[in-house]
C-alpha cells in the first residue's frame, strides 16, 4: 500500500499529541509524497503548529456548545447536524490511510463512518462494536489491565502501530521562532547568572501533584543552592496552585507566576531557556523534554513512567516503589501516601550534581531500601527506549515479568523470526538485568517462577485442545455432510476452553498479559463463515502457544545467566506446539 493521504485522530491530551511526532515523522519517511493531516479538539488546537510533518489540520469544536448563546434550545440536533457537517466534510477528503490514537468509542464511531479503506487503530464493526485490528492497539487495549507488566511508552506503541520503527526516535516539536526577550514576562531585575529553573506544580488530576509545600521547600532550596530563578508554568485554572506555592516560598523575589499568562509559543520559548522542569507528569513535561529542556519528572498515583515517561533520553524520573503504585485506572486514592516518599532535598541534590558532573547522580540517603524508583531515560543496547534504574532494588516478579514482556512482545508484534537476532536479545536483556538491579536473591525468584511455568503448561495444554477442535470445524464446517450438532458441541467446547484460558490469567497475574491478548484477538474476529472464524481460531491458539513457549525461553536464559551454574530448572512446558 502507497499512502497520499494519511488522517491522524489525537483527540486527547497535548502531551499524546507531542507523543506522536515520531510515528508521524516515520509516516513522513515511508510517504515522501503523502499529504498528513492531524485531527484534535478545539483544546488542543492550538498546539498543532508544534507537530513537525504536519502538512494540515482539522479542528472538531464541541466547546462552541459551553455556550448557551450558541444552544439557546439546549436541543441535541444542533450537535448532531454540526457533527454530521464536519464528518462529511472530512469523508469529502477521500483519505487513504487513516491512523486512530484515541482509544474512546466516539473516535471508534467517527472512524466507521468517514469509510476510510485503511485503518489502523480503533474503529467499529457493522454492530457498532469497538474493533482493535493492529497487534499494537490490541495491546494498548490490554497493557490497561495489566500496568506492571508494560515496559513500553506510549510513544512506542503510537509509532509501532503505525508500522514504524522506533528505534533511536525521540518526541520533536517545532522550535519557537520569535526570539523574545525573557524581560518581556520575567521581572527586569532577572541575572543572566542565575539558574532558569522552571516548575508544574499541577497537572491535569490533583491527587497526581507534588504538594505545594514540597514544591516551595524545593524552590527555596535551589534559590540559595544555585542561585537559581524560579519560574512557575501552568494554565489559567493552575493559577491558584502556583499562587499556594509563592505564599509558602521565603525568597518570593525569585519566584515568578506565569500560570495562565502565556500562550503556546511564549511557554515553548521560555521552556527552551529553562536549564530544568521540574514537573509532575504533564503536557507541559512532554514539551520541554521535545525542546531540548533536562526533566525531572513526578509520578503519582495513576501516573505511570513506563507509559508517560518523556520520550527522549536523559531525563531523571522519580515513581513510589510501594505494592500500589501506580494506581489502576477509576481508583480513587484517598490516602495517597506515594506523594511523601518524594522531598525536596532529594531533588536538590540531583540536579546540583547534574549540574557540576552532567550526569544524574543519586544522593547517599537513597539506597535500595528506599521506597523509591528512579529511573533515567536512555536507550538500550539495541538503541529501544528504556528507563534504566538508578536505585538497586532487589529483582522481583514484576520486574522479571515486564522485562521478559517487553522482549516477547517486540519480536511477536513484530512477526520477527530470526532465531539467533532473538538469542542475542535474550543475552543483552540478562545483561541489563544484572547491572541494573540486585540479583543475589535469585533462588527467591526461581521458587515463584516454578508455579508459573504450571501455569504457562496449562495454558498450552488448553491451547493445544483449542487447536484441534477448531481442526474438528473446520472439517465439519467445509464439508458437504458437516454435521450441525457435531458443529455446535465443538464451538461450546471451545468457549469451555477460552473460559479457562481466561481464568488461569486472572489466578497467575504475571500471565495474564498473554491470556488478555489471546482473548483481544478473538474479539477482533468478525463474520458468520464458521469455517473461516474456525481458521482465525486456530491461528490464535498457535500464537498463544508459541508466545507461552517463547516467555518461558527468556525466563529461563535469564535465570541460567543471573543464577549461574548452581542454577536448577523446574519442570516447564514440555508440550510440542503444533501447527509448525
């Protein structure tokens, strides 16, 4: 397939917008010609003229309604007939390739009705059931359920979808062109000496922020450290919180509000001079990460670095190393205890060693039993982005898990087939494993992995079951004589099995990413040929087999090199898989 004319929908947030610029710069590469266009909401319109390869943009407006002047009936018409204009304008377009990042049902319905022949990402069936076609946005759909486990940023996921490679990219934004001076919003008395230090003390959710009270303490500790100028960002309904942390600062002269008094590109260029954002996981981060600007990134609550982390390296972030961090999706914390185990002192320290030695250095008082991740942004040995620990913990079962995930996901998602490439991949991810956390413990690891590899044999007995009945359909479905009571037990036997499959992730958290995208797959399966359904069937419960195989290959390499000779295997999967 050539592309001419490619739509993006990024109806959510400005961060996901600037997450997006390295699945559109490859789309640029791979279509030289094509035309792109980005499609957003009227919040976010403004920071379209950031997005580099952006040849236009399309601006879905659903603010105008706020305003009752605009609705004096209130009737739901009006939306609709806006709604209807703007789609058929759009369909009018007649785009050839179409990329849905917004993961609502909306989108997913907009999608089904411009008509367009290619689709990747969300989109609905004739039923108006949500469909995720590509292998990256059906694991998007399960990554959500399954957040431990999940090594991959959002940028990746964006870009791979769209069939490029990530390697080596980064998040890039337009740089500012007018060149203003700081004097212009920074008070005249502002020391070309001092240290530009910017801070977000909010962010889209409140039980995600830092409290103002660290923040202060923060920025009184740079002012008399470093000499630094404090410049507080945020929009107009932030004002308030940047207001609370003036109000608790000693050196208020050195502190400077611009929450809500900025637009877009002033905050671009006032970011590109910063030296450092301090900030909680927010727009505003993504963008001075894109600009060049060192982060030091907050992560609470639902705030996930492994998902949101900025997408580009040299960044230091810092997340709660406590057994509910991060929260999952609709929690609502009412203790949110993560907030605490951060202080100011802690990142004082990193940034006046940053300063001096331009690598982050952790300070003393953290160590292995503090309840902290920090990790610094890179890429790793074969050039994928990585949060790399800087705190030595003790290697657990998650970290195991996410790490073996992110290796099997790539090389399955991927459709990559090349044994030896795998091997060495196995080797550099034991490599990493060994230098980046405390191994000593690995017996520990080695016991509860021994109950997982049950768990990974049942699933491939299941799977094995599942294979050969949909062989039983296939044969009854594509025959003349095909018996339909023969048909119809082979199909509730196969939803005996599926129901199993299931209920082995639900009791084995570590494999239910597998068991989730083997049932993600067979949602997506549309039609009523029970034979042609029975062959997709049949492809699934392969790949579930393999994919079983395959984890439980990197689990145990790994375990060979962390463990060494005294390392004992536990039984593990000893069933062939079929089909090959």
């Amino acid at each position: 397939m050539v592309a001419k004319n490619i739509l993006i929908l990024s109806m959510t947030r400005m961060g996901d917008m600037i997450q997006t610029t390295p699945l559109i710069k490859g789309l640029k590469e791979k279509y030289p010609t094509a035309k792109i266009t980005l499609l957003v909401t009227s919040d976010f319109a403004s920071a379209v003229p950031l997005i580099p390869e952006v040849d236009d943009s399309i601006v879905v407006n659903f603010r105008q309604f706020d305003n009752q002047a605009n609705w004096e009936d209130l009737s739901w018409i009006k939306i609709y007939r806006y709604l209807e204009n703007t789609l058929r304008e759009i369909k009018d377009r007649k785009f050839d390739l179409l990329v849905n990042l917004s993961h609502s049902k909306f989108s997913a319905l907009m999608v089904r009705y411009l008509g367009v022949k290619n689709v990747v990402g969300f989109y609905c069936d004739n039923f108006g059931n949500r469909m995720t076609g590509h292998p990256w946005m059906q694991y998007f759909s399960v990554k959500i359920f399954n957040r431990n486990f999940n090594e991959f940023n959002l940028a990746e996921i964006f870009s791979r979808s769209g069939g490029v490679d990530v390697k080596g990219r980064s998040i890039a934004v337009t740089h500012p062109q007018n060149d203003f001076s700081l004097g212009t919003l920074i008070p005249p008395e502002f020391n070309e000496g001092e240290v530009l230090i910017g801070i977000q003390a909010g962010s889209s959710l409140e039980g995600r922020r830092w409290p103002v009270q660290s923040f202060a303490a923060l920025a009184d500790r740079l002012v008399e450290n470093i000499n630094a100028r404090i410049l507080l960002f945020g929009v107009e309904s932030e004002n308030d919180v940047a207001e609370d942390v003036i109000s608790l600062v000693k050196n208020k002269d050195k502190v400077v509000n611009l929450a809500g008094k900025t637009n877009l590109s002033q905050l671009s260029g006032l970011l590109e001079k910063c030296q450092y954002l301090v900030t909680n996981d927010t727009g505003t981060m993504h963008l001075a990460a894109a600009l060049g600007t060192k982060i030091v990134g907050l992560f609470f609550a639902h705030a996930h670095p492994y998902e949101t982390a900025p997408f580009s390296p040299g960044h230091l972030i810092f997340q709660a190393r406590i057994s509910c961090a991060p929260c999952s999706y609709g929690v609502h914390c009412n203790n949110i205890v993560c907030i605490e185990k951060v202080h100011p002192q802690h990142l004082t320290s990193v940034i006046e060693n940053h300063m001096k030695t331009k690598s982050w250095i952790l300070p003393e008082q953290i160590s292995k039993d503090s309840e902290l991740n920090i990790f610094e942004t890179v890429f790793d040995f074969d050039n994928n982005f990585k949060l790399r620990p800087l705190v030595k913990h003790a290697l657990g079962m998650d970290d195991m898990f996410r790490t073996a995930y992110a290796l099997l996901w790539r090389e399955r998602l991927e459709e990559k087939q090349n044994e030896n490439d795998f091997n060495f991949l196995i080797n550099g991810v034991c490599d990493n494993l060994i230098r980046d956390y405390d191994c000593t413990d690995i017996d520990s690891v080695n016991e509860q992995l021994g109950k997982k590899y049950l768990g990974l044999e049942e699933i491939v007995k299941l799977g094995s079951k599942g294979r050969k009945l949909c062989g039983t359909l296939i044969r009854e479905a594509s025959g003349v004589r095909g018996k339909t009571d023969k048909i119809t037990q082979s199909s509730a036997d196969i939803s005996c099995i599926d129901e199993k499959i299931e209920e082995l992730g639900f009791t084995n958290p570590e494999l239910r990413p597998l068991t989730d995208m083997f049932s993600k797959r067979k949602e997506n399966l549309v039609g009523n040929n029970v034979c042609l359904l029975a062959i997709e069937s049949r492809k699934g419960y392969i790949d579930l087999m393999d994919e079983c195989e395959k984890l439980n290959k990197i689990l145990k390499s790994c375990l060979i090199r962390l463990a060494g000779p005294s390392y004992i295997s536990h039984d593990s999967i000893n069933v062939a898989v079929p089909g090959r």
